[in-house]
C-alpha cells in the first residue's frame, strides 16, 4: 500500500523548516528570503518542499538562460564529473581553448581569461584596461589611470567592482573606495564629452543596465565613448554579465550597436549564464589590449576547469542548436505587447521597457508588494531600483508560458494595487486620466506584433494541444 501524498509530504516540510531555521542561526545576513525552500527544478518551473510548481520568470537573476535541468547539461556535468572536476591552470585542459574560440567567434574578440565570478570579470578588466594604459605610455611620469564609470550603474560586489558601481547604497558603507573613477550622467554626451581626458585610461558601460531597472545606453553615446576611448587609447569596457549571451535576441547587447569591428567594445565581461549555474565568468579583450598581460601577472585557481569550460561549451551549442536567440525576440516581445494591454487595466503600470528577454516594468510605487503577490500566484520575478519588476525568464520559453505568466502578472499586480489615498469626487470620475504608458521595447524587426492577450491564450493552448 502507498504512503498517502500527505505523508509523504510532512518530512520534506520539516527538513525545509529545519533548513530555514539552520540559515537564521548561522548565515550572515544578507538576503531577505521568504519562507519558501526550492528542492529542485525542471524546465521553466521551480518546485518548493511541498511540491508546488512555480514559473520561474527571474532564473536565477539571468543564470538560468537553458532553464532547469536540460537533459543536455545535465549530461554533460555528469560525463565530466566522472572525468575532472579541476586540474589546475598550471595545465592544459580540453576545453578551455575552444571554449575560448567560441566565445572569440560570437563577441569579435581575440582572446579570453576566464574567472569563477562577474565580479571577478569587472576586476580583472579593470586591472588590464590600467595595465595596458600604462604601458602604452612608456616612460610617462603620470600614466593614464582614471575610470569613467555611468550613473545608475552596477558592477559587483568585490572592492573595484563597488568603485565603479554607481548606486550609493552599495557604495557608502565601504567608503572609501578605490580612487580614480568618475561617473557620468547616463547617456548624456555632453557630460562624457566634458569628463573625458588624457587621465582616463577607460570607459565602462552596462549595455544594458540591469540592477538599474533595464536601462539601455542610446547608439549615440555609445559611438561617442567608441570615438573617445579610440581617439585617446583608452578600453572602452562592455558589461555584459546581465545582457549578454543571448538574452537581448543577440550574442551581445552591443551588438546592436557595434555594426563593424572598429566598433567592437575593446574588453567585455561576462558571466551569469555561461556554465547554466555552475560558477564561470570571463572577460575578452581585443588582441591589442590581451598582450598587456604575460605569464604570472594575472591568475585563477577554479576559473576555466575542465568540467566549467565543457558545460560552458554545450550551453552555448545549445542556444545555436534550439535558434534561441530568434526566441528570445519573440517570446520578449510577445510579453511586451501583453503587457502593455495589461497597462490599460492597471493604471500603475508607467513605462514598459526592455529588449529580448530582458524586460523592466516600472511601477508608480514600491514594487515590493507586487513581488509578493506573485509569491503567492507561484510566479517568481523581483524588484530592482524600487520600482521596477525585472524579468529574466529563460531563452526557451514557450507561448505557454507566455500566456501563464501574463495571466499570473495581472492577478499579482490587481492583488498588490496600493489603497486609494483619497475618493474621487462625487460626479468625477478616473477613468480616461491615467497617464499614457510609454512601451520602449522595438522587436527584431522595428515593429510590435499585434499579439494581445485573448490571442496570446488562444495560441498558448493550440500550442499546448
């Protein structure tokens, strides 16, 4: 006779309860959690100790490009880790070199270092984009040095990445910081123009600012830091740890703008989603800025391992392989356009924006409670810069799921709508006086599909037949 659902059920509640009070007692506290333990997960769905399935819009904060357990990945880690966890760099192994060839091909860069964090991507393009300054100025007695950094920005956590993260709440309690960074206002060019001297050794934008609330710099201020940073020999340094990889429709972000390779950025970082979860980060540099570096000037112990860079490598055949670039500008915009029909029905909503799959909802107040309310429709999103609900679901999201998050969404935002501070008055009322909506999200091809939400759920379930 089988144990009932219900029996079965009580020991994984009480180890998640267990697991829950063993955090508070011993973890430093830097995470507010809600009180839900997450077992494990499969597709596009996340499973907590009690069995519930919730659609996973945040993936990990853009970890999860390949969503949970693919049959792929999970193969590959387990062929590797039956082979070779780690080596060491002291040696080759048989994947790091076409790891980095493939990385080379999509970005347009020469050469790769890879690193076990983002954070450590920022770092050690910092550290080269100096290194290669200062010897380019030979014998000069103050070489360039300088950061111009953007506002609004976020690098990481690690004490560079902090100094050129422009946000005063992760800045402040580590004052003071590491000198010789400058922000400028974001996309504004006369304010690049002004900042922008023989002291600056480089120029560090987030394509797409992500922690920001989806912000993406304009073509043209991303030419002119391209115009400067060539015209001085300073890097011109693309963030693209959160953008990158797939997730805007296009290897990188900067791709949109960088048309020809004098455009190319000179150093890119990258991370989140390269190994599906396993710690692996990168930063690429044209050849010029690459030969800064020679042996023991820079180093990792875990960055590159065999079992990283061969996971690496099949996630990013993967995204060939399942055309999921071309899915993420559909799927992307498909959400967009739902929710701008969502935005006629709830008045809060104030800009939708975003490229691919990575898409801001800006709200008129703390978007905290609309987070929550989600919680509890089993939808997983978060709140970054106050305001803004960030989505970052993976690259292989269906119509299905489209369907099911929009549906998900409204409930959650209707549920968390703030109280009216005040009645209308009598005879007045408030329909027709809400504030147009502004949707910044352009598909691949320059126009919005005319894909609403009555036909989106009308496409999810012939697809789901």
């Amino acid at each position: 006779m089988k144990p009932s659902a219900s029996r079965t059920r009580k020991p994984a509640v009480a180890a998640a309860a267990s697991a829950i009070r063993a955090e508070e007692r011993h973890l430093m506290n830097t995470y507010k959690r809600p009180p839900v333990v997450f077992t494990h997960g499969k597709g596009c769905y996340l499973y907590d100790s009690d069995g519930r399935a919730y659609l996973d819009f945040l993936g990990g904060i853009a970890v999860n490009a390949l969503g949970h357990a693919h049959p792929r990945v999970v193969a590959a880690i387990r062929r590797e880790a039956a082979r070779a966890i780690h080596i060491s760099n002291l040696y080759h192994n048989p994947y790091q070199g076409p790891l980095a060839a493939k990385l080379a091909k999509w970005s347009g860069l020469d050469r790769v270092f890879f690193t076990n964090s983002g954070t450590e991507a920022i770092e050690g393009a910092l550290k080269l984009a100096r290194l290669h300054a200062r010897k380019a100025a030979g014998a000069a007695q103050h070489p360039p040095h300088k950061f111009l950094a953007l506002e609004n920005s976020f690098h990481g956590r690690t004490f560079g990445a902090v100094s050129i993260t422009s946000t005063a709440k992760y800045r402040e309690p580590f004052a003071p910081l590491v000198p010789g960074v400058e922000f400028v206002r974001f996309n504004d060019l006369q304010d690049l123009a002004a900042k922008f001297d023989g002291s600056v050794c480089a120029v560090v934008i987030e394509t797409v600012q992500g922690e920001g609330g989806i912000h993406r710099v304009s073509e043209a201020f991303y030419k002119l830091a391209r115009q400067l940073t060539t015209r001085r020999g300073a890097a011109l340094i693309a963030d693209e740890i959160q953008c990158g990889l797939g997730r805007t429709g296009r290897p990188f972000a900067y791709q949109k703008f960088a048309t020809t390779p004098e455009l190319l950025p000179d150093i890119v970082a990258v991370a989140k989603p390269i190994a599906a979860g396993l710690p692996l980060g990168a930063f690429l540099a044209r050849e010029e800025f690459a030969q800064a570096f020679s042996p023991g000037i820079h180093g990792t112990t875990f960055g590159g391992g065999p079992l990283l860079c061969a996971v690496a490598l099949e996630v990013l055949s993967i995204i060939e392989d399942e055309k999921l670039m071309q899915n993420a500008r559909e799927r992307g915009e498909e959400i967009c356009v739902g929710l701008a029909e969502i935005a006629l029905r709830y008045d809060p909503i104030r800009e939708i924006r975003g490229e691919g799959l990575m898409i801001g909802v800006e709200l008129a107040h703390d978007g905290g409670p609309a987070v929550e309310a989600a919680l509890a429709q089993r939808l997983l999103i978060n709140c970054t810069h106050d305001r803004t609900l960030r989505l970052l679901p993976a690259l292989n999201i269906t119509l299905r799921h489209v369907a099911e998050f929009l549906g998900k969404m409204e409930r959650a935002l209707v549920k968390s709508r703030p109280k009216p501070q005040f009645a209308h008055p009598t005879g007045i009322s408030p329909v027709g006086t809400q504030p147009a909506v502004h949707a910044s999200f352009v598909s691949a091809h320059g126009h919005r599909a005319p894909l609403g939400g009555q036909a989106l759920a009308a496409a999810a379930h012939a697809e789901k037949g």
